[in-house]
C-alpha cells in the first residue's frame, strides 16, 4: 500500500483507503511515518462531519 502524504485532502483520501487491503500509511514531507488512516476511522471521521443520524 503506498503511503499518502500527511497534508492529502479527504476527497482524495477517500478512494485510496476505500481500496487499500489493509490502513494507509501516512507520511510528513520528510517521508516519516506519521500514522495509518484505516476505513473504520475514516468512516466515522465523515459520520462526526454529518448531522450524526442515519437517515
């Protein structure tokens, strides 16, 4: 899986871990690791940016 840069926006993001088998890796300009964006966290990061309610 190829590692995102840390300043990559959401849209952009969006794709990337929707088809990655596993977290993507996030990386600082320096190429240092800096963390992992996994479907889960991405998923409720959108939910908190929603009104909260499924429907």
């Amino acid at each position: 899986v190829e590692p995102v840069s840390h300043d990559t926006q959401l849209s952009e993001l969006i794709g990337t871990v929707a088809h990655a088998p596993c977290g993507v890796p996030v990386v600082g300009d320096d190429g240092k690791y800096m963390g992992v964006i996994k479907k889960a966290n991405l998923l409720a990061t959108l939910d908190r940016e929603g009104d909260g309610t499924n429907g």
